[in-house]
C-alpha cells in the first residue's frame, strides 16, 4: 500500500516512500521521545494513549500531517510508565522537522521532512526496484 502511495505521489519514488513511512504515527511518537523503541510506540498508540489534534487515535500507521499536534492524553500522562519513559529518553535529539515541549508533552510535525533530515541508513532506490518488479 505505502509503495503505491509512493509511486502515485509527484516527485521520488523512494524519497516519498521513506516520507510516508516517517509520518506514521508509532515512527513519530518513538522520534519525539514518547517510547523506547518502535515497537513500544506502536503498542502504546494501540492502547490509546495519544492524541493528535486533540483526538485520540489508536492506529499506529495513522499517516500525521504537517501541523498536527500530537500529545499523550491526560488520563495516560499520569502512568508511572510513561515518566520513565520520557526519564529515560530525555537525552535523544528530536529530529529538525518535529518540534517538541518536553514539559507540556506535546510535538508537533513542523514539516515533512526532506531526505537529507530523515536518518535512515537505507538505499531506498534498491527498494524501489524489488517493489517495481
């Protein structure tokens, strides 16, 4: 599904693929510093605790746009889990194109990112040309 997406948008094949696999909301979650690991963040967006734009949403492949806010509900930023978590990921660099208020809680997508700022060590033009076969 992500490839086709990829393939239909305007611009690169394999720059628009790693774009939209940046901007799920388990990626972004685990970038912003609210999870261990990726798969953490996906179980935590499973079990509801995060909002974007104020609403909750539980689909870890949500595809966050440009401008959406994504918080941890009240109701969850209470758990002894989550401030261990934001304890010790609190050292990791948020990427240029998330903005986050670690007191608040709160990231934004200030943008899309451009492939230069997304730090995937991944050809992806050789994932390109698997998937065109």
């Amino acid at each position: 599904i992500y490839f086709r997406m990829a393939e239909r948008k305007k611009g690169i094949t394999g720059e628009n693929l790693l774009q939209i696999l940046e901007r799920r909301l388990d990626n972004i979650v685990f970038r912003l510093g609210f999870a261990l690991s990726r798969c953490q963040a996906r179980q935590l967006v499973r079990h509801g605790h995060f909002q974007v734009n104020d609403k909750k949403v539980d689909i870890p492949s949500y595809l966050v746009k440009a401008g959406e806010i994504i918080s941890i509900r009240e109701k969850s930023r209470k758990l002894s889990e989550f401030k261990e978590i934001i304890d010790l990921s609190g050292e990791r660099d948020v990427p240029n194109w998330l903005e986050l208020n670690k007191d608040k809680l709160i990231g934004t997508v200030a943008k899309i990112p451009s492939r230069e700022e997304m730090a995937v060590p991944v050809q992806e033009q050789l994932i390109v040309e698997l998937c065109s076969r």
